[in-house]
C-alpha cells in the first residue's frame, strides 16, 4: 500500500465527460490494499465505467461488507455515500436502501469470503428478489485480511502459499447467481479491463440483479504456481465467450452487426449490448445452456469468462412490490398518514 | 556551494536573472507556472550560513600560465573563478573602477542590493586575481603583446541603441540613453528625473528605467512598446512590477519626433499601429491609419536595445569579424579565430543575459584551460553523471515524493509608499524559510528516474491504475508514431522520448511518456513486484575548477 | 358447597383443541359480552403448533373493568380430552363445568363441588350436519349459544355480532345462528336455573376498543410513516408484519395508480430483516422489523452497527418465554437486558414500553420519530399478551397536528448554503450530529459509513483519542435520549407511603388491581410506571423518595432491577423483585399475594381471597 494520497493534478489532456468530470472525478481515497492488488484494477475499472457512462457521482450508493474486497467502496467515487456494512450483510442492507430510493445506482462490493461463505445466503436471496444492484464479486479464493486461509470459491486441489491443499469443493458463485435468478451474469477478470470496463457498464445499466464475479489475484496470498487465481493461471486457462461492446441508450446510433458472429441485446433503458460471439454456439439468453456450458468448461479445467447470461426484460423487486414511482424516502405525512377521521373509522371496527 | 559552483552569483541571479529555466521546469506542464526556481535560489543565498570555509583558497602554487580577462562582469569573473584554483594567473581589465559589470551598472540596486553584489565578487576577488580597474581596454593587440597565454573577452554589449527621429538633436539635453542613464544613477552621479517621464523601449532595460524614474522624481512615468503586449522583450514580472508601481505601458506607438521648443523638450508624438499577419505567420506593424498621439514630458529614456562594439579591437589583430561586425565565435568552445583569445557572456552573441554569461565562462574557462595545457578544445571531458535508487522503506522513498498541490507562491514585496522614495531600497524582500520550503516542495523531482525492470513484471496494471497523470500503458508493441497515439493519455510532446519496454509475458509492452510525470513514486509503491524502481540522476557537467572535487 | 353466584364479575375458560375452529367461536362469546357494555379480558394460551395440541382460552368478565388475568377459573368449558382431568381441576371450588356430554364419562372424572352444565354438542350436531368439518366448526358455536342462556347473556347482542362478522360471506351468517340457537335451545330446555353465573347489560365499555397490539402496532407504524417493514416469521410477532401490511394495503395505495406507497419484504432470516431496516433508513426511509427474542438474538451485530454508525431503526420485540427458543407461545418479559445492550462492545439503545396495545400504536409511531431524532436503535418492548391478545382498550388516537420529526438531516439547500458537514459531527451540543441522505448535493455532503472506529468526518481513524471522543458522544446523546423518551406515569397512594412499586409494560392491567385492592385494606404503595430506558430522573426520585420499592416484573432475573441498579448507581437493597415467570400473564392475586406477604400484613391475603 500507499499512504501519501494521490496527487490531484492530472493530465493536461484529460478528456471529460458530457457532465465535465475527468476520470480522476471518480476516484475515492488512496487504497490501503496491498500493492499490486487485483481489487484496485477493479475500482479502476468501475471508476472508468461510471465516468464513460457520465454517471453524477452522488446519484451512486456503494455498498459493501467485510474484507478486503468490502474496503473498496472507500477507494473510488470519491463523492457518493458509502456503507462498509457488516460481514455477508451487504446484500440485505442494498436491498432495504434500494426499496428507500429506487432512483440511486446501487453497486454492491463483496467478495468470495463476503458472498459465498457467510453472505451466501444473502447473495442467494438478492438475486432471487431481482433487486436492482450491480453485484460484484472480486473473486480470489483466498482470506486476505485474516492472512490466506483458502476462502469457499477456492477450487479443490489448489494449493495454499504455505503448501496445504483444499480439500473442499468450491462454490461457483456464477452457476449460484444462474440458480437463483439473477438477471445478467457475468464473470471478468481484474487483469482483463478491456472486458471488464464494458461489461460493468452494461451492468449499471441493467435493470434487476446484475452479477460480476471477477476474478481478482491476491498477490500476497493467492498468486503462486499451484493457485488457480493467479495472474497467470487465469491468463492461461481463460475462455471468453463474447467480447462486449456497450452503447449507451443516449446514443442514438445504429448498430451493425453480422448475425451468426455477433448479436445485440437491447436493454430496458434503451441501451445496446453488441457481443461478438467468440464462441460461436454460446446463447447468453439461455440459462440452461449458459449452466451446462459452464459446468462442461469447468470440467475441462478452464475459467469462462464474458456475459453468461443476460435477461434484458426482466423485472425488478419494486416492480414485484408494484411500489410508486417516487422513492419512498421522499414520502411526507400528506402522503402517509391516513389522518385523524379515518382512525376514528377504524376504532368503530374494533368495538 | 551546489549552486555557487554551477552559477557562480546565486544572490545575484536569485534576484534578476530572467530565468531561461523556468519554461523548461516541468511543474509548467501540469499547471500554469513553474516552481520559482530563481527565487530559490535567492533564499539559499540569502539563508545561507558563512561559507568562506568551503570557498576554494587562492592556490598555492602558480601554474606560470597568465590569462587576460576583459572587463569586470559574469563572464569573466566565471572564468576567473575557474581558473584562479587550478593556479592560473588572471588579470582582469575593467573601465569602472569596481568588479561586477553591468550588474553593477545597469541593474538597480533596488533589484540588486549592492552589498549582495560585492559578497558574490568578492568571493572571486578572494582568488587573487590582478585586477586593472578603472582601466580602459584600448587595443587588443596591445594586450596580445603582453604575452599573455589566453585572454578572454566579457566586455559586454556596452552601447545602447540610439533613436535617431526628428528632435533628437535638438532636444539631446532631455533625451538619455536607457543604460548609460542608469549607470550614471549607479554610480550617483545622476539623482533627479523630470516629472513627466516617457520611457521608450519594451525591455528589461525599459522596465529598470521607468521603475529608476519613479524613484528620482518621475511622478507620471509611461512607457511607450512599438510591439503588443505580449511580445515585449520584458520578463513579465518586470513589466508586472512596473504596472504595480503605477507605471502605464502604451503598446503599439512608434515614435515619430520629439517634440521641443527651441531646444526644451515638451514631448513625443507617436504614429498609431496595429499588427498584422502575412501568409507565414510573420508579423508586421503597419500604421492604423489613425491621428499621431501626442505625449507630453520632461524627459525621455531610450531604451531600444544594445549593441556590441569592439571598437578596441584591431581588424587585423587574428581575430575574424563576420558581416554584423561580431566576432566569429565557436559556440561550444567559445575561441575565436585568434586561438588564445576567447569570448563570452554578451560580447559573444550579442545581448543575452547573466546566466549566459556565467555559462560562456564555465566553457571558456574549460577551453582555456585545455588549450594552456596543450589540448585540443574541441574535445570536450564527459560529465559526471550517477544513479542510484531511492527506495528506503515499503513506502518510503528518500527522497520527498509526496507531490505538493501548492500553486506558485508569490514573493512579498516591502511596501510601495517606502519603497519608491528610496532607490537603493530592495522591493523584494524574498521567500521566508517557510515559505521557500513550500514553493521548493512544487518541485517534481526531474532528477529522479521511473525504471522499469521487465522481468519482474506480473502485468497487473497496478501502477497504471495509480498514475495520477495517465503515463504508463501496457500495450501490443507498435511504430513510435501509432504508439503514441495508443497510450492512455495520447503523447503529444513529441519532443519526449517514450520510455519502452521489452516484449512481457502477455505479448504486450510497457510505454511509458514521461512527459507530466510527477515522479511522485505511487508506480513503484504500488507494485508489488518492485518492478518498478525509482533512482536518482546525477549530473554535473565538466569545469575547469575542481573545488568540488 | 354453594356453587359459585356473580354477576358480571368471574372467569370463563375454553379449553380447545389446536386448529378445531374455537378460536373465533370463543372471541365471539367476549366480543358479546363486551356487546352487553360489560368489560373483558381475553387470553389465548396456546401451543408452538398448528394442530392438535391443547389450546385454551380464558375471558374474565369484569363489571369493574379490571383487565389483567385473575386467576383462577369459574367456569370451564372442556372441550379437550386430553386436559379434561387438568381442566377439572382447576376450576374454583363451587364452579361450573359445560362439557359435551355425548359420551359417558365415568363419575370418577367429576368432582363434587361442581355444578355441571351438559350439553351434547356432537349429538346435536350428527344430528344437524353430515360433513364432518362442518360438524366440528358448528359444534364450537353450538357451545357459545349454550352459553349465552346459562349466562343470561343478550343473544341478539351474539347476533349482530355474527352477521357483522360475515358481511362479506353473508351465506354463512344463517348457518351460524342456526347453530347459535340449536345450543341455546338446548340449554334453555335442558339447563335453566342452574348456573349462579349471570352477564348483565352494564355501561362500563365507553368508547373503548377491543383490540390486539400487535394489529395496533402495525397500524401504528402506518400512521408514523413507515414506509419499508423488513421481516421474517416469528411468534409472536408475526401478526404485526400482517397488520402492516394489511393496513397498509387498505390505507398507502395511491388511488390513481394503484401502486404501493409502501414495500414490505419478507426476509430470509432475521439477520437480513435488520439489515434491510438499516438499509433503508440509512436512505431516508423510516424502515422497521418485528421480532422475538431469538431474532433479536440474531440481529445483535447490526444492532451495533446503528448504535454506532447511529443509523435510525425501529424494531418490536414480542417477548416470549426464553432462554433459546424457551415457550414460543407464551409471554415474558425477559428480553430488557438482552436488548438493551444488544451488541458487543459498549452498546447501549433505547427501549419503550407500552402497556396495551393503545400504547403499543402510540409508541409506535414515536419510536420513528425518536430513531429518526436520536439516530438510533429504538426497540419497542412489547410481549405475547400484549400482541397477541385482544384488549379492551381506550380508542387509538392521533393529533391533527402532528408532524413526523424526521430528525438532523441536512438538506442540499444547506449544504448549498455552506453549512459545515461533519457526520459524526455534535454542532447543536446534543450530541446528535448531522446526516444527509445519498445522492443529496452533487459535491458537499459526502461521507462513508462504517461499523469501525471513525473521526468526526466519518473518516476511518484507529487514533484512540478520536475514537474516546466518539464514544464519549454516543454517551452523551444518550443522555439526550432521557429527555425525549416518553415520561414514566405516576399511580400516587391516597395517603403517605413508604412503599413504591416499578413495573412496567403488560403488567399494568394487573398491577392497577392489585393496587386498588391493597389500598381498599389500607395497604397504601406509590406506583410507577416506567415506560422508556434510558431511565428518566423522575425513575431515580421515585426510588430515592421511598424506603423500599417492590419491582414487578415478569421475568426471571429482575432484569429492570439490575438495570436501574446498574444505570443509576442504586443500592440494590432497596428493591424488593416481584417475579413472574411461567409464561402465562402476571395476575392482581399474584402480585397481591407477593406484596402483601412481603409486607408482612396478612390482611392484603385476605382480601385477594
């Protein structure tokens, strides 16, 4: 880690936003995450996304849980509310923030530990509801903060640092977030921004739950020969499905592509996805195919990566709930209080 | 003594060099003004503790070599103060009866405190050198007869440029010429001005002499530029200094005549003009086709330039003239056609100013010294350069790497009700310690080097997400031109080199464009490899003197 | 040995069998006593099942409007085999057994002193009905018609109240008082003049409602702007989602789109219920749950974190019978230390205590405003008797006036206007600093949320310093929280006394009796209420102002006790704990017995008896 802060002077070329941001508008505090750490590329990551898609910074909540993963929140968007919530609760506390406000952008930062062992409930749940989040899990197998015990994402026969073995089976949180319903799945890799930038954009601009499970190395812990999360096993065992290529819905241009080789998904906000299909049989509108497609992958020892899976016309938990238009934290008396005559009713119910 | 043993006068430049390195310092590309060099320099000066010391000794032993310096200014004094410690015998001729030149002589000492001057010659006095004050240098062969083994000419550009319109004559008793007006201030032999003032001239001189005439009594003094505003020849905080000392400059005017009744001068009129741009971009003052503007006034300035005049040397004394009249000088070696005789500061090129001076003495004194010793002086010895990392701790750097955000810090002035009734009264008062340590801390490190070590690298972009200023790209390799358009944050100083790398494990390399990079370290901190390290560059370049060594 | 004679003065008890239909049977027969202008007091007492096993429920019918339980029962109605003998048994000497009597029963299971009120419930209903579910639901109405003439009660009073019950299934209105009269004809014929048991017309309702707190909690955080309930199910505070959320679907849907100024989410566990709260009042909205003790047992880490980060929150505690899962149907009041100090670390949150269910809708509502004031946790302590149990009580009331108090948050126009913005920072000298809701200013206003130690600025700091300070306010806003809780209420002896009595919460039905009744034998006590912690000065001046202070409380280990002790720094000797634990609600005669035994005045006995 670091401890001097960034400098905040930037390059003269900078280029800006329609709001007139640089990228450098989007950044948080200084990381305090090891040096080289995959986790940071990420926040790069979600910092170029949020700046190309000409996001207002205060119209985002970033929330998170416990772990390295979950200190991230605090390194990029500099001016929108964080809550660093508690271990494996950062779904619940989205989700209850979401049904307060549905106009924010809600992004949920967890990782393996956070999401698939003491969370995994909650991640489960989430998905199942389809609330309107970006999930991302930066993905790296092992304990970081608790010093690299293997975490529940870690495959069987990896090797730890110290030379022990997993012996337990791991969870994928991509075939989970099929299971349970998610709307948009898809898996990156913190190493890959030219795949992730896109595919995170494409991910606020769905509607319902979106999941990422990025892979992240952990380089004081998990990136050693024997690890099936370093930078060079992923490298060297990962299989894109698609290459992504989002256009936003304020964009009005006409997207061409070749069927057969490409398609585009278009989403509810009126935005594109143009894929190139780099496998030319993988349907991501199938969530059968998309599970068997992995579970074969996974077999053959390889890390699929790309949009998994995508529902563009789902629907998401306010509209399971049918609540109003207007967030629900803007409600006043006049809008909820039913009132003195009408109490007066409803006591005569009672006698 | 670092920046005594390059500069030669720090408390002199400190306070009027016209800064030749502040448009090259780098905190210019990132923000609008650079680090205050100059006026560091003055506080290290100023601040500085005894140093007589750490000051070479007259040396003990002469090497029986005798060189002849002409005139008394930076350029000979620098090759004085070379040559003096390797044992050389330096005679050094000068009309006025001090040492110092025109810094003595055409800079205020509300500029130049005088006392600042003397300490800085006076270190180079205290070399021993024989000095022939006072003592005008009429011929050079007579010099060459003195069998000196070199002689160095630093005399200058000593005349100024004359206007030569209607009046001038006439009116000759109220017309001054800019530098010799300000030397007479200099040596107190003038002490009064008219009232009304029209300085002429768009130069440092032109702002010396206003600002002079505001002190002896000018009341309304203008000065009147042919150019625009911006391309005055002026260093802007000069003109900034005049303009906040009540000083209007009228741009745009080209004297016409001074206008006098018989014989007193009553004032000037202009031709109004405008400018205008031919195909090439080439700039011409055409008249505005509007009424002259008439200026009323007691006295007028001339300050339109210099000139170099060697009317002291012989044509046929082995030294060469070219068509200006100025002598044929090798610009690296500074020898003349005549191989014992040197030039430099301004008698070299014409006017530049004192930096230049000091840096044609360091390189005469060098040629000098290999040509006493028999050398050819077109070889030139190689600096001394080294570098070393800096890494100390896991973050911690031994060297401040923690980028100031700090815009330029401005110097604080004594104030101006006090300061224009006494002309020998500084106007700067200079950086306070706290506030120099801060300007310093703008500085972006240039002596320090980003390198990278390829085979340690992982490629997992971590210095590339923390660059603040976008410098490093991790890229499929390509041609220079199609490279600079594939970083991060396009080149587009192509004077800059790109620093690349090897081909990596992925296939990709690593560019880096050093243009705006802070040096701030975050690269190297970030990695968790140490591919990345951070060395300090030293350079110092080859001088005849060896007090440092 | 006389049989029992009163009038509008005595217990009746169902004993049922789980799932048989009594239920709404039996709260028909105290809905027409209450009819008859005569107060009641109901009590389920049921089993953790859905099925099968005995369930029982007990009206006390009191001229007088006593609303605590008894003790005691003068007339069972057994309808359970399987508790027959307990049943029996526990009737009061010269009571009153209506049982069917369509199977022989062996004289041995009778006793003596009882006068018995046969009715062959089955018999009559073979007779009537073929279906067999049919046959068991009637057979329950049958028993309440039976009723209504040995208690010379009002039957068109029955009546009314069944044609108001199936407004909306109107065909089932004259089934049921076909089987209405089958039971009272029968009784009319065959039990006339037996019973010394008599319901009279009295006009001792008023405007009074009959009403379970739970419903009225729910329609309370209705009325106090809830807009999020986040929960899971728990008895028993299940029935307090529902009734939010059937409120809710009755009075928050906008009538022109239809959709819902309200969201109600089921969770999947407590812990993500609690989260889910924070969540949402960390945004702005006023978010609640409801919970049992084993949920609050599982929420306790994020009950820390609002006590710390000080998000708002709002949660009910139905309290039932712990430790672990304890007696899931059964009431106590053995959460307060649990809850107050829910968390680890130095935590602390506020608790209010209705007493009834009016007050359960009352503080309901106040507890928003106080979460939303004081930037906390507030727990509102209710209990199974409470919220579960129907009460009589005095109408729901709310001010025209009223506004919600939304608490310090900062607006952008402040922000706008320069206002300075620290989070955790006390500008006011209450302690309560400033919030702002995400995606309020585009650049001001900003700050990070974390449940580890933070700054002033909400900036993570490890400094120890900085972290004592914050402690130190959270302190001190707890103070602040002394002035804004609901005052403890004040019951004064007619004359001078020595003694005082604490209680709080549901005891307040049977303690008010028990207070008339030993005053009326000259026992004089001074009574307070207390009905928030953190304790008001008021708390410590009652105790300090008497020599001994009885503490009632209905769980095991005097929990107030210990925390007055503990918060006010009083010698524990002073207090006397009055403790009742077994599940089912504290009555006058217990807290009669155990105070007067204290005493030392046996005269206080006499008079229970």
């Amino acid at each position: 880690m670091t401890y001097i802060a960034k400098p905040k002077l930037h390059h003269p070329g900078l280029p800006t936003n329609a709001l007139g941001f640089t990228r450098r508008d989007y950044e948080g505090r200084i990381s305090t995450l090891c040096a080289g750490c995959g986790h940071d590329s990420i926040s790069a990551a979600l910092i170029q996304a949020c700046f190309e898609l000409d996001i207002e910074p205060h119209r985002v909540a970033k929330l998170s849980g416990i772990g390295c993963s979950s200190k991230t929140p605090d390194y990029f968007l500099g001016q929108s509310h964080g809550f660093n919530s508690v271990h494996g609760r950062m779904p619940s506390v989205l989700t209850g923030a979401n049904l307060a406000n549905r106009e924010l952008i809600y992004l949920g930062v967890s990782g393996d530990g956070d999401s698939a062992s003491i969370g995994l409930g909650q991640f489960a749940h989430c998905m199942r509801r389809g609330v309107n989040m970006v999930y991302i899990c930066e993905n790296n197998g092992v304990y970081g903060l608790t010093k690299g015990q293997f975490s529940a994402t870690a495959d069987k026969g990896s090797k730890a640092k110290g030379g022990a073995v997993n012996t337990d089976s791991p969870i994928d949180l991509v075939s989970l977030a099929l299971l349970m319903g998610a709307s948009f799945v898809a898996r990156s890799f913190s190493g890959d921004k030219k795949q992730l930038v896109p595919l995170i954009k494409a991910a606020i601009a769905h509607r319902g739950s979106a999941v990422l499970d990025v892979i992240s190395p952990c380089v004081t812990f998990n990136n050693h020969a024997g690890s099936t999360k370093s930078f060079d096993f992923v490298r060297d065992h990962n299989e894109a499905v698609n290459k992504l290529d989002f256009v936003p819905a304020k964009k009005e241009i006409t997207v061409d592509y070749e069927p057969g080789t490409s398609e585009v998904v278009r989403q509810h906000d009126g935005s594109f996805i143009k894929l190139a299909k780099l496998h030319p049989d993988y349907d991501p509108s199938n969530r059968v195919a998309a599970l068997t497609y992995l579970q074969e992958r996974e077999a053959a020892g390889e890390v699929v990566t790309g949009l998994l899976y995508i529902d563009p016309d789902t629907q998401d938990l306010h509209e399971h709930l049918g609540t109003v238009d207007a967030p629900l934290n803007r409600m006043t008396e006049d809008d909820l209080c039913p009132g003195v005559d009408m109490l007066e009713t409803i006591n005569a119910e009672y006698r | 003594m670092i920046n005594w043993q390059s500069n030669v006068f720090p408390g002199v430049l400190g306070r009027t060099c016209d800064r030749p390195c502040e448009p090259a310092c780098r905190r210019g590309r990132v923000e609008d003004e650079p680090v205050a060099i100059c006026r560091l320099k003055r506080v290290a000066a100023d601040s500085k503790d005894d140093i007589s010391d750490r000051l070479p000794k007259p040396a003990a032993q002469k090497n029986g070599k005798r060189i002849a310096l002409i005139g008394a200014g930076p350029a000979s004094l620098t090759v004085a103060r070379d040559l003096l410690p390797l044992g050389y015998t330096c005679v050094i001729y000068d009309a006025d009866p001090f040492a110092g030149g025109m810094m003595r002589t055409q800079i205020p000492k509300f500029r130049l405190p005088e006392r600042v001057l003397d300490e800085e010659c006076g270190y180079i006095l205290g070399l021993e050198p024989e000095t022939r004050f006072g003592q005008k240098v009429e011929s050079l062969k007579a010099i060459l007869a003195e069998n000196y083994d070199a002689v160095f000419v630093g005399c200058g550009a000593p005349r100024g440029r004359d206007l030569d319109i209607p009046g001038r004559k006439e009116a000759a008793e109220h017309i001054h010429i800019g530098i010799d007006w300000l030397a007479s201030v200099s040596f107190g032999h003038t002490t009064k001005i008219g009232k009304r003032v029209v300085v002429l001239g768009g130069g440092n001189t032109a702002m010396d002499c206003c600002r002079t005439s505001r002190r002896l009594g000018g009341e309304k003094v203008d000065v009147v530029v042919r150019s625009g505003f911006a391309e005055m020849k002026a260093s802007p905080w000069e003109k900034e200094d005049a303009m906040h000392e009540d000083i209007p400059i009228h741009n745009f005017l080209v004297p016409l005549e001074f206008v006098h009744e018989g014989g007193k001068l009553t004032g000037i009129t202009f031709e109004k003009v405008k400018a205008e741009y031919d195909a090439k971009g080439r700039r011409k003052l055409v008249p505005a086709g509007e009424p002259p503007v008439h200026m009323a006034c007691d006295d007028v300035l001339v300050a339109v330039g210099q000139e170099n005049a060697f009317p002291w040397i012989e044509r046929d004394s082995g030294v060469e003239f070219d068509e200006w009249n100025m002598p044929k000088v090798d610009p690296v070696t500074l020898q003349s056609t005549h191989p014992k005789v040197f030039f430099g500061g301004d008698a070299a090129f014409g006017p530049k100013n004192i930096i230049w001076a000091v840096a044609h003495g360091h390189e005469a004194a060098l040629s000098i010294d290999l040509h006493c010793n028999g050398k050819d002086v077109t070889v030139r010895p190689s600096p001394l350069v080294n570098i070393l990392s800096q890494k100390m701790g896991i973050h911690e750097w031994s060297y401040d790497n923690d980028v100031s955000l700090d815009l330029r810090f401005k110097v604080p002035h004594a104030p101006k009700e006090l300061t224009l009734k006494d002309v020998n009264m500084e106007v700067e008062l200079g950086f306070n310690r706290e506030l120099a340590f801060k300007e310093a801390q703008r500085c972006l490190n240039c002596d320090i080097e980003t390198v990278f070590e390829k085979n340690l690298c992982i490629e997992c972009d971590a210095c590339v997400d923390i660059c603040p200023m976008d410098c490093i790209t991790f890229t499929p390799n390509a041609a220079e031109n199609d490279l600079r358009g594939m970083l991060i944050a396009p080149a587009k100083n192509l004077t800059q080199d790109l620093y690349v790398s090897p081909e990596l494990k992925t296939g990709n390399i690593m560019v880096k464009d050093e243009d705006v990079c802070l040096h701030c370290g975050l690269c190297a901190e970030r990695c968790p490899t140490g591919a990345w390290d951070m060395k300090k560059f030293y350079l110092e370049t080859a001088k005849a003197h060896a007090c440092s060594r | 040995m006389q049989p029992i004679s009163a009038t509008n003065d005595f217990v009746v008890k169902f004993a049922n069998v789980n799932g048989s239909g009594s239920a709404s049977a039996n709260e028909l027969f105290a809905r027409s006593v209450l009819r008859m202008g005569v107060p009641v007091a109901s009590r389920n007492i049921f089993p953790s099942n859905i099925q099968g096993l005995p369930t029982w429920y007990e009206v006390r019918i009191s001229g007088d409007g006593w609303l605590g339980r008894r003790g005691g029962v003068d007339l069972m109605v057994a309808m359970n085999p399987q508790t027959w003998d307990k049943d029996v048994a526990e009737i009061e000497k010269g009571g009153y057994l209506l049982y069917d009597s369509t199977k022989p029963i062996p004289a041995s299971k009778f006793r003596k002193d009882l006068t018995l009120l046969p009715v062959p419930l089955t018999e009559i209903c073979n007779r009537a009905y073929s279906d067999p579910r049919q046959r068991q639901l009637f057979k329950n109405i049958i028993y309440v018609g039976a009723l209504a003439f040995v208690l010379d009660m009002d039957l068109s009073a029955v009546k009314w109240l069944i044609a108001e019950q199936f407004e909306n299934k109107k065909k089932l209105i004259a089934p049921n008082l076909q089987a209405l009269d089958f039971g009272y004809d029968y009784a009319k014929e065959h039990l006339k003049g037996v019973c010394g048991l008599k319901i009279r017309h009295a006009d001792k309702v008023g405007d009074r409602i009959f009403i379970g707190g739970n419903d009225a909690a729910g329609l309370g955080a209705v009325y106090g702007g809830a807009t999020v309930c986040a929960w899971y199910p728990i008895t028993p505070s299940t029935s307090l989602a529902e009734s939010f959320t059937k409120h809710c679907e009755r009075l928050r849907v906008d009538p022109v789109t239809k959709k819902n100024k309200f969201a109600v989410v089921q969770a999947e566990d407590e812990i993500a219920a609690i989260g889910m709260v924070l969540g949402a009042n960390w945004n702005g909205a006023r978010a609640f749950t409801a919970t049992s003790g084993p949920g609050i047992s599982l929420m306790q880490e994020l009950f820390g974190f609002s006590y710390y980060a000080e998000i708002p929150a709002v949660v009910f505690d139905i309290q039932r019978g712990g430790p672990s899962t304890g007696m899931p149907t059964r009431t106590q009041q053995s959460d307060l230390m649990l809850a107050a100090y829910a968390g680890h670390g130095d935590t602390k949150h506020v608790l209010l205590f209705p007493e009834d269910p009016r007050e359960s809708f009352e503080f309901a509502a106040t507890a928003f405003d106080l979460a939303e004031r004081l930037q906390t946790l507030v727990l509102v302590m209710m209990d199974l008797d409470i919220g579960m149990n129907d009460w009589l009580c005095k109408p729901l009331a709310w001010n025209k006036e009223r506004k919600y108090d939304r608490g310090k948050v900062m607006t952008a126009d402040e922000l706008e206007a320069g206002k300075e913005f620290g989070r955790y920072l006390d500008v006011d000298g209450d302690a309560i600093p400033y919030r702002t809701l995400p995606g309020t200013h585009p650049s001001k206003g900003v700050y990070f949320t974390r449940g580890s130690s933070h700054d002033r600025y909400a900036r993570y700091s490890e400094d120890g310093g900085v972290y004592v300070e914050v402690m130190q306010r959270l302190l001190q806003k707890f103070e602040t929280a002394k002035s804004l809780v609901p005052k403890p209420v004040l019951h004064k002896a007619k004359e001078p006394a020595k003694f005082g009595a604490l209680y709080f919460g549901s005891t307040s039905a049977a303690m008010d009796e028990a207070l008339a009744a030993l005053e009326s034998h000259g026992l004089h006590i001074d009574a307070l209420r207390v009905r928030a912690f953190p304790f008001s000065e008021e708390v410590v001046e009652f105790i300090n102002a008497h020599e001994q202070v009885f503490v009632v409380e209905q769980n095991r280990d005097a929990q107030l006790q210990k925390m007055i002790v503990n918060e006010c720094a009083i010698d524990p000797a002073r207090f006397i704990s009055i403790l009742h634990y077994d599940g089912t609600p504290v009555t006058a005669r217990f807290i009669i017995n155990a105070i007067s035994e204290r005493m030392k005045l046996g005269k206080a006995r006499e008079a229970a008896e």
